[in-house]
C-alpha cells in the first residue's frame, strides 16, 4: 500500500512573522525603485528619504526580534503593521497625499496581515489604516489647502481597506479549515492504510494486485514465501498464464478459482477483478495445497485428541490392573523365564501407556526433553527391547554403522519412532536374517526391509492420520513418528523404490 505524502510543517508565529518581513522588505524595495526612477524627490530631499529609510529599517529590525521575544503572533503582526502603516501614510503624505496614489500600497500590507490574524484584529487593522489616512487629510486642511477631492479618495481608500482586510481574513480562514480538514483526512486515510496493510499480511492467502499487463502492484507476505521474491512494477512469469486465461476469458468482472503448479508447489485459489481509474485490475488469492493439506491432517490430530482424552481412563485402567498382576507374577515366579516374560508384559504396558500419552501431546510439541545419544549404544539397546516383544526377530535385525553418530533426541521418542519402523519393517519383509537392518550414517538413520515397498497411488497418503492399509491397524503409527521426529527437528520420510524410511537426524545446535 502506498503511504501519504508527507505533510508540510506548520506555519508557526516566528516562520509568519518571518515571512511578513520578506514581504514587508520586499515591497519597500520595489516602492523605493519605482518612485527614485520615475517621480521626482519629496519636498524634504534625500535628507527626508535618508531619514525615512532609517526609521523603516529600524521598523525591520523590530519585526526580526519580536519572533525571538516569544510575543503572540496576533500582537507581533499588529505591532509591526501599525508602523508600516504610520511610515506608509508619511511617503503617501510627502509625495502628495492620497491623490498621488501610494495608499493603495496599504491595501497588500492589509491583505498578508488578514491572512495571519482573526477577524476583529483585521477589521481593527482596517481602521487603523483608515485614521491615519484621514489623518493625512486633515494636516493638509491644517495647511489650509483644499480638500474636497482628498476626502473622496480618502473615503475609497477607507473602504477598500475594509473590503481588503475583511476579506483576505475570510479566505485565510476558509483556507485554514481546509488545510485542518485535509490534515485530519490524510491522518485518518494514513491510519487506513496501516489498518489495510496490517491486515494484508495478516492473511493466510497470498495475495498478489495486477494490472491488465500482469505488472505487480501490491503483495503479501505469504505471497512472496508461494511465489519467490516479488519485485513492484515487474511482471511475474509464473503468473502469465493466469492472466492469459482471464484474457482470454474476456476479462470477466466477476471472481473465478484457479489452479497452478508454481515452483514445484500446487496453488489453489481465485481471482477477483477490480477496476482502479479505469483500468482493471486482478486480484488474485493464493494457498499452497501442501499446506491446507496440514491443516487438515491438523484438524484430524484435533479430533484424535479429543477422542483419545475421552476413552484414556478407559484404557489406562486396564493397564495398570495387567501392570500390577504382571508384578505380582515376577514377585512370585522362581524361574527366570517367567520373570522374563513379567518384565516384558511390565515393559509393553508401559509402551501402551507412553503411546496414550504422546497421542494426547502431539498438540504440545515443547514437551521435548532432549539429550545427547550415542547411537552405537543406544541402538542396541532399541533392539535388545524389541527382540524381548517379537522373540521371532532374535538375530536377525542387522545394523550397520557407516559413520560414528551421535544425535540430540528425545529418548522416549526416538525409541517409539525406530520401533514403529522395526515393527512395520519386520511384518512386510520375508522374516529371514538380514531381512531388516538399519544402517547409520553421519545425518540419518535408514530403515530397510526387502518387501515389496510402498504402492505409487499410496506413498502419497502414507503419513496421513488414519491412513492404513492392514485391516487391524489404526493408521497412526507412521502419523505420530513422523509428528515426534518433526518435533525433534527430524524428518521422516519414505524413500522408493522398496522399503526404506530415512530419518534425517537435526542438527547439533
């Protein structure tokens, strides 16, 4: 979104006291020029002049300091108006009074003074000029001479000063509320647009403008982490055939879903035409399949903890009923076998009960508590538990080392995803030696049977929660070691042909 032009800074009583003075010099000047030049000098001289121009300059210099005197912007103009009017009206007197028409020079003394004052101080102003104009009338009266001419153009002037003053003060004032009203709309349209903004990054689409062209004119956020980096005023060839088939289309003015393959990533999404100036634009509202197929294997995990929160009593009470009868039995049995399938049901038991709990947490993934493994002694240790619940496999789970490895996990849950694979490794393999191994590398841990692998129209479910294809399975397996690797800041795949999963070990911080 494009941000307001900036505003201009305030017209403050020092920067228009300033300004009054420029204007005030100015004026002088060009008064002085035109009357050197064409008219001859007053009665009094050049002493006259000479001792005029001082007392105006001492009139400039008062108006320089009163800024720093900190005085009200009102009294300032007064002040410094008064003498321009006194000095002013002595010119127009000494070049022969009002019918030599210098007065008029009160009038855009008047109208720059209405601009910066309120309406009683511009009508004040008004009078002032009036009376020493009369003033100027009544000391040629004084003189004796004839008047009846002066006092016309006298009376014309006074009006026009009151005309000048009043209404060069109702348009500062019409000017004024104008550029409050402008102020106020530009602040309000630039918090509308910081709104407008902030919830445009907000949104979970990518969102991408484009004119007619296919020229970017405004994006998101998430649109830059679907499309790549985006430039303004640039074309995105990744979106040229949207655009196309809008044109093709006829630019229809109302909203169309598409569908596009960008990047490796399949997006969905619409496109709705706008139109600014006259000229269209599309509006197009991007999601990555990928991640709306995330939230809903989200969703899913939602109900399964709800589900799981409900029946968990009903679980763990059992459990802890055979816990307890299997301590009874290892208590009471003398023989070594016996105790050995004690600790197995003791063991299992409590398998079933971390698997209820990890079911409930997969929501609350900073449960992690994680330590170094060393794997050339954790591994065995994995196999020696799971040869104790599948005696079957007794020798017959190979493992290989080909790079010494270590890996900050959790325990618990690198046991309960290494077992899942052992589990569903050993049931689809041909169950002879050498049938499973696992073999470790620097950065991953591979999984391998020699069954037939994974169907092509399956891989792409594999993970999914309740996705299974053994008629007792509750699909979850694959679905909650994938969550704890991720978790761990692992990564579980499948990797085809034939049967291998590789979990990508995190890297040590």
């Amino acid at each position: 979104m494009s941000s307001p032009a900036p505003s201009t800074s305030p017209l403050t009583p020092p920067r228009a006291l300033r300004y009054y003075n420029i204007f005030r010099v100015a004026s002088v000047a060009a008064l002085l020029i035109m009357t050197q030049w064409a008219m001859p000098a007053p009665f009094g001289g050049n002493a006259w002049l000479s001792g005029w121009l001082l007392m105006y300059g001492g009139l400039v210099v008062l108006g320089v300091l009163l800024p720093r005197l900190r005085i009200p912007l009102e009294w300032g103009v007064t002040v410094s108006l008064a003498g321009d009017i006194a000095l002013l009206v002595v010119y127009m007197h000494e070049y022969g009074g009002v019918q030599s028409g210098f007065g008029m020079l009160l009038l855009p003394f008047l109208a720059v003074a209405g601009m910066l004052v309120t309406g009683r101080l511009a009508l004040f102003h008004a009078a002032m000029a009036t009376l020493a104009v009369f003033a100027s009338v009544l000391v040629y009266a004084l003189n004796g001479l004839s008047i009846p001419r002066e006092l016309f153009q006298a009376a014309l002037l006074a009006i026009a000063c009151f005309v000048t003053s009043s209404t060069t003060w109702l348009l500062a004032r019409k000017a004024r509320e104008s550029e409050r009203l402008a102020a106020e709309r530009g602040g309000q349209l630039a918090s509308l647009n910081r709104v407008n903004a902030l919830v445009l990054q907000a949104l979970r689409e990518g969102v991408v403008v484009l004119d007619g062209h296919g020229v970017v004119r405004h994006y998101n956020s998430r649109a830059e982490r679907l499309l790549g980096r985006i430039q303004r005023e640039a074309t995105l060839p990744e979106l040229m055939p949207v655009i196309q088939r809008w044109r093709r289309g006829g630019c229809q003015p109302y909203a169309q879903t598409i569908e596009s393959n960008v990047r490796g990533q399949q997006l969905i999404g619409r496109m709705v035409p706008l139109e600014e100036n006259g000229a269209p634009l599309l509006v197009l509202f991007l999601q990555n399949v990928a991640e709306l197929a995330a939230e809903a294997q989200q969703l899913k995990l939602t109900a399964l903890g709800r589900l799981t929160a409900n029946i968990a009593h009903e679980i763990r009470n059992p459990l802890a009923a055979i816990s307890h009868a299997s301590e009874l039995l290892a208590e009471d049995a003398a023989d070594p076998a016996t105790q050995r399938l004690a600790a197995m049901v003791q063991d299992n038991t409590r398998r079933i009960n971390r698997l209820v709990e990890e079911v409930l947490q997969l929501n609350r993934r900073d449960r992690v508590r994680s330590e170094t493994l060393e794997l050339s002694r954790f591994l065995p240790e994995l196999i020696d538990s799971f040869v104790l619940a599948h005696p079957d496999t007794a020798g017959r789970i190979l493992t290989r080392y080909l790079a010494p490895a270590s890996v900050r996990f959790d325990r618990g849950h690198l046991q309960q995803i290494l077992g899942n694979l052992l589990s569903n490794g050993w049931r689809h393999s041909s169950r002879t030696t050498g049938a499973l191994r696992m073999e470790i590398d620097h950065d991953c841990i591979r999984v391998i049977d020699d069954g037939p692998g994974i169907a092509p129209d399956t891989q792409s479910h594999l993970f999914e929660p309740f996705f299974t294809t053994e008629s007792s399975g509750t699909g979850l397996g694959l679905y909650i070691a994938r969550e704890l690797a991720e978790a761990n800041g692992a990564r579980l795949d499948y990797q085809p042909p034939g049967g291998c999963f590789r979990l990508s070990l995190p890297k040590e911080p």
